[in-house]
C-alpha cells in the first residue's frame, strides 16, 4: 500500500527555529508542516499590515527559508505553512525573492478567501450574524473595536495548491491538522465523502500539530524521557487507508509512547466525539492506538462523519488595557513580607485614586499555579510578588507602572528584581469565536 | 493504600477560549474501569474549585483508557484576557495530578516505579 512522510517542525509562532532546519536537513520526509498562527498572532499581523500593506505575516518562515530553501529542492520535500498570516500574496512574493536570489527554482502556492476582515460590513448585509458562538452576543457589541476576522477555511485549497505543483504552499487561517490533511487530500485523492480517511487524517495531524509535544514534551512522566536537548520532532507516516504511525528521525531525543500519544490527542480537546473541522467531524473514542515500542505508535480505524454547514470564524478585538508587574522578595519571612508588600502598593495606588476594573495578586514559588490544592507550604526564602491589573483607562494602567519600583526602598527588607523597568500598559486582545454559513465564503490558491 | 494521582496516570491540560480541559491518561484497564467510578465530575469540580468557577463536565475516551474533564470557566477570562500567571491553565493537569486517592490494593501493581 502506498504510504507518505509528513513531519511537523514548528508548533507555534516562537517554537524552535533549530526543528525545521534538521528535519529538512536529515530526516526522511515527504512534507513538511509549520504552524506560526494563534488566535492572538492574526490581530497582531493586521495590525503589522494596518501601518505597512506589504507585512502581515511570519517573517520567520522567510528566515528558515533564506538558510533552508536549497536544502528544501535538494531533498524534494514539499513545505505547507501557515505563515502566509494575513498577507499570503505579499508573503510570496517576498519568499520568491530569496529564492530567486539564490538561484532556486521552487513553484510557491498560496492561499486566499480566509481572511474577511475588509469584507465584514458586506458579510453581515448577506446574512452573516456573527454572535459569539460562546455567549450568543451581537456582533455590533464589539463592531468598532475588531482588529482581525479569518475564517478556518477547510484543507482543499491545499490540495488544489499540490496539484497545481506548488512546492512551498502559504496559507493564512486554514485549520493546523489541515496542514497535515491537506498533502494527504494530494497524495491519495480521498474524497470530500471518504469521512474516515479524512478523520484519520484529521487526527494525524491533531497529534503532530505542536511539533514536540508529542515526542516526549510536557510528557507527566518526563524522567523517562531520554535527550531532551536533542528532542526530536514527530512524523506520520500514513498509508492510502488513513492507518498511520508516528515516529521521528533516528538520531534524535524524546520520546513517543502510548502515553505520550495519548497526552497529546487530549491536549484542548473538547467533547471528543465531536471534534469538529471544516473537512469531517471526527470521533476521538473511536480508533486503536498500538505502541509497537522503539518510538513507534500506530493508530488505525478512525471514524468521522460529516461536517456542518459552517465555518468557524476567529475575531479579534481591543478590549482595554492591562499591565504586570514583578518583584522578588526574599530573607526571613519571605511570605509574610510580600503580603505586605502587596499590601503597600494596593494601598498607594488607592491613595492616588486609582481603583481597576480587575486585579490580581500572586506570589510565584507560593501557590499561583495551583492555589491551595495539597498545599504543603514550609517556608522558602524567596517569593516572587506578581500584581496584575486592567482597565479601560489607559493612565491608571500606566501609573500602576509607576507604583512597583518605590517599594523596594520604601517597604520591607530584601526586595530586588525590578531590572525590567516600569512595566507598560499593553492592549487586551480578545477573542470572539462565530460560525458563518460555507456558502458566504469563496476561497482559491494561486501559484506565484 | 493512598497515593497521589500522578502514580497511575499522565496528565495534559490547555485552554478552550474561557474554560480550559484536562485530558487524564491511565496506566491500563484495570485502572481506568475503577477511575471512571472513582473520578467524578463532584471531585474533580471539589479539587480545583479555587480555579474553577463554573461546572466540570466530564468525557470518558474507553479505547485509550483517558477521562477528559472540561473546566468551566476556570481561566479568569479568555487566554488573552486574563491577569493569571497561568493564563492557559498549562499547569491544571499537573495540578489534578496532586490529588491524592485511595487506591484498592487490587491495583497497587500497577503503581509507576
């Protein structure tokens, strides 16, 4: 039966950017994934491309691919990404600029239709509501403060990108197992019915999506994890049936077991028969998982069904102000001292006719993790004060800034860790989650 | 014999916009088919009520022996939103893991070294 390589090298905007070069440069892949998106980057790449129409998207990628690209060719592995961001065209056309100037020939497919942040007021006039899908609310609450709107379109654009013979595919918000659905949808033609291949392939790239989480990071039993410095990245090797395994290149650390699999399929999840994506519905309690040992899983038998009607929609806002502050208190008493502390700058603030829409006080090596739960506290000679506000005045939260530093000559004995500066109001970005119906939203792939 | 969960299972916890979840992974059968009596929604809700201020809302995955407990309103507003140090209930799974239960002693062997 056929079968086909994808690796995951990138789980995020800020992940390695060692991961990428080592599976391009070592392991034995078809394709490789890279994920840049969150729902907080989108608002701040609009914004990038608010003050310049050329930015917009992950600058990083065009780093990788300055150092990368040719290695990229030699080694005939196809690359699917996300860093297209909110400005795939501009994105490709910088990407084919370096590879131009190195004389590599590469055929860059892009993707776009996700993004309807200029499109919004004629969305609505056709019929888009938009409520928040969480609380049912209108969409006019927040009409005037949005900063980004994509849609996570479904994997087909990928697909059609592939068959167009497109080596580096640039997307914007398409969903992160479709990066792995999507070469799949090309390489063994599965069709928009075949709901168990799709689901397979759902789940495949479920698992690999946050790059090394999978082999052996954040794993609970992480004593047992061998070489973490040299952590290797996961790999599906899928057959034409959906069946696949997970594995990673030889040489590497990490781990990949039934449990670190099993962590991971869990990993924000949400009603698990119901894992919906724009391709398949997929059911989580469905398939067998096997460890065959020696870094190898296998899962098989995965059951999907069909998707909805919608799309889901990720919107961003500005939704006021909020600013952090940290100091290390440390000596005899440490707790008692940064209660104190705390105490002090709530009051000094209040003095100056400061009062917030929230606050929060933490002390970090204490119990801001986990609060009380079997807490066996004995005294520690350092805690770290961590006070934290919001509000939509942006001078209180600036003059909060104003109010950590003088404590620590003002204040109880043995307070330091205010190298940082004063810390400065930044903007809250929330997020606004909706459905609109498939049939609003055109999208297409091009090849540059 | 009482013992702390992180003895018979792995944990994994994330946000979900507002709320967060934590995926509890268990050593075998044997241990799952008691922790699934054992690990109601009512404890797990009395565990983390500091940090969760909705409900908890459980989902049992039989074929890989995993519950997976939805917090409800448990991050102090959305990831992004929130003034918590913790913003993405990232530690909620090693958190459950603190629990400590009363293990029958049928299923002491399957302890982790």
């Amino acid at each position: 039966m056929r079968k086909t390589k994808i690796a995951n090298g990138q789980g995020f905007w800020g992940d390695s950017i060692q991961a990428p070069i080592d599976l391009i440069t070592s392991a034995d892949i078809n394709y490789l994934t890279l994920d840049y998106l969150a729902e907080i980057t989108l608002s701040i790449m609009q914004k990038q491309k608010n003050k310049n129409n050329l930015f917009g998207y992950a600058r990083d990628f065009l780093d990788l691919i300055n150092i990368s690209g040719k290695l990229l060719k030699e080694n005939k592995i196809k690359l699917i990404t996300n860093a297209g961001g909110v400005n795939p065209f501009e994105c490709s056309k910088a990407l084919k600029k370096i590879l131009v100037s190195q004389n590599i020939n590469l055929n860059i497919g892009y993707i776009e239709g996700d993004d309807i942040y200029d499109k919004l007021d004629l969305l609505i006039k056709q019929g888009a509501d938009l409520c928040n899908m969480d609380t049912g609310e209108n969409i006019e609450k927040i009409r005037g403060r949005i900063c980004s709107a994509n849609v996570y379109i479904d994997s087909y654009e990928i697909k059609k990108a592939l068959d167009n013979e497109a080596d580096i595919v640039l997307a914007g918000r398409v969903t992160d197992p479709g990066l792995t659905l999507g070469p799949l949808l090309h390489e063994f033609d599965w069709k928009k019915n075949d709901y168990n291949k799709l689901a397979s392939g759902t789940l495949a790239g479920h698992i690999i999506e946050c790059g090394a989480q999978c082999t052996g990071g954040n794993y609970s039993k992480w004593y047992n994890v061998d070489d973490f410095i040299n952590i290797g990245y996961p790999i599906v090797e899928v057959s034409e049936n959906g069946n696949f395994n997970i594995i990673k290149t030889d040489n590497t650390g990490g781990l990949i077991n039934k449990d670190t699999i099993c962590e991971q399929i869990l990993y924000e999840m949400g009603n698990p028969k119901k894992y919906i994506s724009p391709d398949v519905c997929v059911d989580f309690t469905s398939f067998s998982l096997i460890d065959n040992g020696d870094n190898n899983v296998s899962i098989s038998n995965v059951k999907g069904y069909k998707p909805t009607d919608t799309y889901k929609v990720s919107i961003s806002y500005f939704n006021g102000y909020k600013s952090s502050g940290q100091l290390t208190i440390s000596g005899p008493n440490a707790l008692e001292k940064a209660k104190k502390t705390a105490e002090i700058i709530w009051g000094r603030l209040s003095n100056a006719g400061c009062s917030y829409s929230e606050k929060n006080t933490e002390f970090l090596g204490y119990n801001s993790c986990q609060r009380s739960i079997n807490l066996k506290y004995s005294g520690s000679n350092e805690i770290v004060l961590r006070l934290s506000v919001r509000d939509d005045d942006f001078k209180k939260v600036e003059r909060f800034g104003k109010e950590i530093s003088p404590v620590i000559t003002s204040g109880p004995p043995g307070i330091t860790g205010f190298a940082g500066g004063r810390p400065k109001p930044q903007e809250v970005i929330a997020y606004w989650p909706a459905l609109i119906s498939k049939n609003l939203i055109t999208t297409n792939s091009k090849i540059l | 014999m009482k013992v702390k969960l992180s003895s018979i299972a792995c944990a994994r916890s994330g946000d979900k916009g507002a709320h967060s979840n934590v995926g509890i992974v268990f050593n075998n059968n044997d241990v799952y088919i008691w922790a699934k009596k054992y690990l109601t929604e009512e404890i797990v809700k009395k565990h983390f009520n500091e940090i969760v201020k909705g409900d908890v809302v459980r989902y049992c995955l039989d074929n890989i022996f995993s519950l997976n407990f939805i917090l409800i309103d448990s991050l102090g507003g959305g990831g992004s939103e929130s003034l918590l140090n913790d913003a993405q209930g990232k530690t909620y799974g090693q958190a459950l893991l603190l629990m400590e239960i009363d293990l029958p002693n049928n299923l002491k062997g399957y302890i982790n070294e």
